[in-house]
C-alpha cells in the first residue's frame, strides 16, 4: 500500500509526517524504526501519524521515536502538524491531541506557531521517576555533570545546568543517563548552560533518538527547571544547534514555546516494503 508523507522540521529536529485521518495506516513498530532509519529508510527524529480528530480536537498526534516506542509528546512535531491542519481549515487556530493531552496551537506573524505544551508535572510520581526523590534535585551524575532538575512535559525530562557546555561529552554520557535504573521509563537528558536571566543554551540527548538539533518538549523542560532553580525569569529563549525557540512558563503552570515550522519535501511511500 502507496501512501503520501511529508518530511518536516521544526529547528532542524525533523519528522515523517503521514495522514492517517481518512483511512487508517497500518504501521507497527518496527515499521515506523523502519522508516525512521536514516540509511535504509526515509530518516526522522520522530515518526508522526495524524488521525482523526475527536470531541474538540482538530487531529490526533501519534508519535512514536526512531527506535519504534511511542512518545506522549514532541514540540516541535506539534507545530507542524498544527499548521498543516490550520492551513486545511484556513483557521489560526487549532486543537493537537497527543496520547499525553491536548495542545491549542495558534498562528502568529512571521511564520512563528506559539504552542501550549500544558503545564509542567512535577512529582516525582508524574515524571515519573522510580523511586520518592526532590525532583529540583536528583541524585544523579555522571563524570562531570551532576545534580539535574526533573519534570515531565507528556514525557520525562531532567536537565543539567552546566558552565561550558562545549565541554560536555553528550553523546558519550546521554545513553546511560537516559537508561539510567531512576528512570522506569527512560528519559529524555536536557545539558543547559545559562548565558543571562533570558538566555540559554541547550543541548538534548532525546530518548530513543539521541543527539538532535532541537527539542521542543526539552525546551519546555529546560524553561520550567531553570525557573525552579532561579537561573532564569518565567521568560527566555532558548538556542539549541537548530535555532531559537522562544519559551514562557506562566503562572498557572502551562508553558508555551514559539518557533517555526517547515517542508523540506514530500512524496509516496510504499509501505509493504517496510511491513516485515
């Protein structure tokens, strides 16, 4: 079975897109790591599927990692899926469900989209992490960079704060800690250096994808846990290798991250070729 995809970023953090909403796409797993590969397949950060959407939501956002689990939320994939549906329904706004909750998304001037990521979990049950512990404070190091912030943003997030960040081995350190035992479900390592009170760089190991150029949901995390910590105000952008996204965490706990969207090129996928 052919059917039409959409490969689209947000930041460089990039994803295959496939409409699902008027028939349904059977893709298993393994598929969708199939296609996510990027020698042998299509290549993505994450595998986007949009479905219909119900009681109040435009669509439903179904996105699942390169290595075929399925994640409750992505930023950046939430900005380019809303604008194609907005565009459909020539609206400024729309609804985005994720298996995590539901996300308005509104068009703003400049080709920017301002998404509400919902609000910051806190707990250290909500994160969810496995066992009672400060999530301002974990017990967790490795080498270098210790004592990291957790929160879960539909997804679980710890961010280290640290001086130099072209000095952190990310790609050498972020597998163990986002396997690390703390976490039941995996977890997504944000490395954050603080350059003023509304500034920030940041580099994310993502779970089951690893290294990318940007991170919507980490982005959020990084916001809300340097805020906690008082290294920032509610407001800051926040520069990863792909670009800026503009994040705010306001008062009643919600954050909304503002950034671009784009199409870097479409076309048919035959999706028998990936169902062993």
């Amino acid at each position: 079975m052919t059917t039409q995809f959409r490969k689209m970023h947000g930041l460089g953090n990039d994803f295959v897109v496939l409409d699902a909403r008027a028939r349904p796409l059977a893709i298993t797993p393994a598929a969708a790591a199939a296609i996510a590969d990027r020698h042998f397949g299509i290549g993505c950060d994450q595998f986007i599927v949009m479905e219909p959407g119900t009681d109040g939501a435009d669509v439903f956002m179904r996105i699942r990692n390169p290595d075929g689990s399925e994640a409750g939320a992505c930023g950046n994939a939430t900005r380019c899926v809303a604008s194609l549906v907005a565009d459909e329904a020539a609206s400024d706004r729309v609804v985005v469900r994720t298996i995590a909750g539901d996300l308005p998304v509104e068009r703003l001037p400049g080709g920017l989209w301002r998404a509400d990521m919902g609000p910051a979990r806190l707990g250290w049950q909500e994160v969810p992490l496995a066992f009672e512990a400060d999530t301002l404070h974990l017990p967790l190091a490795r080498g270098a960079v210790a004592d990291p912030a957790a929160c879960s943003m539909g997804n679980p997030h710890a961010t280290f704060f640290v001086r130099d960040l072209d000095r952190v081995p990310v790609a050498e350190i972020g597998p163990g800690l986002e396997h690390d035992p703390i976490f039941p479900d995996r977890a997504n390592i944000g490395f954050a250096q603080i350059l003023s009170p509304e500034h920030m760089r940041l580099v994310i190991w993502e779970r089951g994808a690893g290294i990318t150029l940007a991170c919507g949901s980490g982005a959020c995390a990084a916001m809300v846990n340097a805020h906690r910590r008082g290294l920032t105000g509610r407001r800051a952008t926040i520069t990863m290798p792909g670009g800026d996204l503009q994040m705010e965490w306001r008062e009643d706990g919600h954050v909304l991250m503002t950034g671009p969207v784009a199409t870097a090129f479409t076309g048919t996928l035959d999706l028998s070729a990936y169902a062993g």
